[in-house]
C-alpha cells in the first residue's frame, strides 16, 4: 500500500476507473477527513456525517467506469457539500422528501460537466417514464411525435380537452422539476464558493 501514497490524485483516478481497489482505498484514505470535516461542520452529527462519507465512496466506486473525474478533491468536496444539503432538507422538510426525480438529480449534481448533458437527457427520459401511462401517451405523441391534441383526441377516442388538460398537466410537472433543478445547482454552487 505504501507504492500507492506515491501517486498523485490523478493517477490514482485512472487506476480506479480500471477497478482497482488499492487506489481506492488509498483515495478515501487522504481525503475521508476533509470529507467528513466539511459535513460534520454543517451538521454537528457524528453518525450523518460519517454516513455522508461513506455513500460518498461508495457511490465514487460504483460509479468508478461511468465519469470521467479530473479533479477529485472537487469532486468529491461537491458530492459531500450536496449530501450535506440533501441531509438538511430531510431534516426541515422544508421542500418535502426527494422523489425518485430528485435522487437521480442528486447523483447527476456530482459528476463532471462532460456528462451533465447525458444525465440531463436521463433524468427527462425518467420523468416521462414516471408519468401516468396516458399522460406518457399524450405527452410523448404531442412533444415527440409533433401531433396536434385533435389528431391525439381522434386517435386515443378522447376529446381534444382531455389531451389539452393532460398536456397541461404534464408541462406543469416538468416545470415545477425544472424549477427544483435550477434551485439544487445554484445552492451545489453556492457550497462551493462558501
């Protein structure tokens, strides 16, 4: 273990995306501490912040071959500064519990930019799945197919208001998700500038 100190940040990623667990370790081993020191300074719980940590690395080696990390100190300082207000918000339920939506926004909100598109693309890809199978139905022949509601009407045996509503309804709730988004980047920003 001790060739591994040797290495810098950098080759130790590369030798974890290849899935090598001494690299892990010797990763979690320099940077545990701050990790736990940056949740434990806003929570004052020994056990949330011990498990903040934890998911933390584990998710950083279930994730080892899916991002692309060039700078793990931030990345994992970003992942601890969310989970820590993931934890917060729990606690207030200020803004309710995280739906499924807002759990793959949280994992999408500590990868790399390279893949923030990608991620983008699953999280609407999930909230389409998410929907109610007729409003799915409408949604996707509306926004994807480009029908107009009266063909949508004709072709479901609906009427045209029932698409409309439908349509409206949907567009309500991505709205609303989008508007959650936006909130959950600005305050992942924002811990980083604390």
């Amino acid at each position: 273990m001790t060739l591994y100190r040797k290495f810098c940040d950098e080759e130790l990623v590369i030798f974890l995306m290849g899935g090598d667990e001494r690299a892990f370790t010797e990763l979690y081993r320099r940077h545990w501490q701050n990790l736990f020191n940056t949740a434990y300074k806003r929570l004052q719980n020994l056990e949330q912040s011990q498990d903040i940590v934890q998911n933390i690395f584990a998710d950083l080696w279930e994730r080892r071959g899916q991002v692309n990390i060039e700078n793990i100190e931030a990345y994992l300082h970003t992942a601890a500064r969310y989970q820590v207000f993931k934890q917060v918000n729990r606690q207030s339920d200020s803004c309710g519990f995280l739906n499924d939506f807002e759990e793959k926004l949280a994992a999408s909100c500590q990868t790399d930019e390279g893949i923030l598109e990608n991620e983008a693309l699953d999280l609407l890809k999930f909230w389409i799945a998410a929907l109610p199978p007729k409003r799915r139905e409408i949604f996707l022949l509306h926004y994807m197919d480009d029908f107009p509601t009266y063909e949508i009407a004709s072709q479901l045996d609906i009427s045209q208001k029932t698409v409309q509503n439908q349509l409206n309804t949907a567009a309500h709730t991505l709205r609303s998700q989008l508007k959650k988004i936006l909130f959950f980047e600005f305050m992942a920003l924002s811990m980083l500038f604390d």
